[in-house]
C-alpha cells in the first residue's frame, strides 16, 4: 500500500538525529516518516588538554562536551555553554554549566558583557564558524581553542536516496551551514521543503535546493520542531 506522509529526512550525526528523531515523533507522531542518513560522522580526537591556567571551558556542542568528558577528568572549571542542550549535557558531565544564549553571537555579547577570569579555552570541532576565540580576544578576553573532534563526511544512505526519488513530499532540516552544503553535493535533485535553523544555513545552499524554505523561529531545537510540524502540515503548499 503506498503510503503518501510526508518523509522527514535527518542528516545530523546520528546521535543528534535520533534525539531529533525523538523529538519529532513526540510531537506529530505516525503523522510523518523519519529515515536517517548522516552525512557526517563525530570521530573525537585524541588531544593533550593543557588546563594549568585556564579558569574556564567554552563549549558549543554536545560533541564538544563529549569529546572533552574523555580527555580531562577536571570538572572544577565553569562551563560557558550554547544553547539548552550543550548546556544540559556540560552539567550532567560534571561542569559549572551556564548557558550563554541560543547561538554563537549571543555567547560572545554574554561574555563581553561578563568578562569572566580568563584564560579560557574553546573545545570545538574541526569544522567550527564563527571565530569565538577571536572575536572575544579582540576585545581584550584571552581565548585559546583546540580541536576535540572531527565531523568527516559520508555519503547519504541507499534508503535516503530511494526515499528522494520516490514520490512522498520530503522535508528536511538543516542544522549548520556544511550540512546544506554537504546534502547540496550529495543530491543534486530537489526536496519539497527545508526546515533550516538559521537564514545562514539557508543562504548557504549553493542552488535552489526546495520548492520551499522555512526558517525557524530561533536556532533551538524546539524551534525546529515546530518548523516540521508545519511544513508537514502543509505538504502540497509551494
């Protein structure tokens, strides 16, 4: 029997896309299909953290926080998170967490505004944006940064590529501006409608990619949800 839901297509990292996955079914239960295929893979790096001086951790990932649980069993130093769930994640590992805001910018107004004991140290991914460390040392914050883990890259999988062809409307959220640019170069086709976390991630699609992009109404993963639910709602709206 056919079977004409819309189709939810989840490229994050498939720990974040089946907490995503969580999320959605929560929210509209059997009302959309979900099939996962990430097109990145979180490989932690095996680093020497140098903690003699810092007075403190900036972390803007759970990938972050994880990656750093296995390489220091310090917990003494505060935690200046991103967003509720980075934030959560620190304070279950053991950390001061605080959260600074939802996104990148609002961290760096939060500890300009702050101006916390320093030097402090940004445990990130290879494939980082939005040069925390040197905008906070430009205004006088010392911010060293080390890379605690990798995002390579993978091929969508043969059910997500059979689930882009078929006929069912595919949505698809978009969490990062390499994740747009990642399923650009995967799939040159077209999805019926985007969910995208920030107008950043939609303006980095190099082409039209859907007949129709909506952008959540604050980078948070509630927001998203809200912005499937939608886009769900409507499966045939250009």
């Amino acid at each position: 029997m056919r079977d004409d839901r819309p189709l939810v297509l989840l490229t994050r990292p498939r720990a974040a896309s089946e907490a995503f996955a969580a999320s959605l079914g929560a929210a509209l239960g059997d009302r959309v299909r979900i099939v996962i295929s990430a097109l990145m893979e979180i490989v932690p790096q095996d680093v020497t953290l140098a903690l003699e001086d810092v007075k403190g951790l900036i972390f803007t990932s759970r990938n972050g926080v994880e990656a750093a649980q296995a390489l220091t069993s310090r917990r003494d130093l505060p935690a200046y998170c991103v967003g509720s769930a980075t934030t959560d994640a620190a304070s279950r590992a053991g950390w001061r967490a605080r959260m600074m805001g939802p996104d990148a910018a609002a961290l760096v107004a939060g500890m300009r505004a702050l101006r916390p004991d320093a030097p402090l140290l940004h445990l990130h991914g290879r494939h980082a944006r939005g040069d925390i460390a040197g905008l906070l040392v430009a205004d006088g914050i010392e911010v060293r940064e080390e890379i605690v883990y990798d995002q390579v890259e993978r091929a969508l999988s043969p059910e997500a590529l059979t689930a882009l062809r078929g006929d069912a409307p595919v949505i698809l959220p978009l969490f990062s501006p390499r994740s747009a640019r990642l399923f650009a170069a995967a799939f040159d086709g077209h999805v019926h409608a985007i969910a995208a976390i920030s107008q950043a991630v939609a303006d980095a699609l190099p082409r039209r990619v859907a007949d129709r992009i909506l952008i959540a109404d604050e980078p948070t993963a509630e927001a998203m949800v809200a912005a499937v639910e939608k886009l769900a709602a409507a499966p045939c709206a250009g």
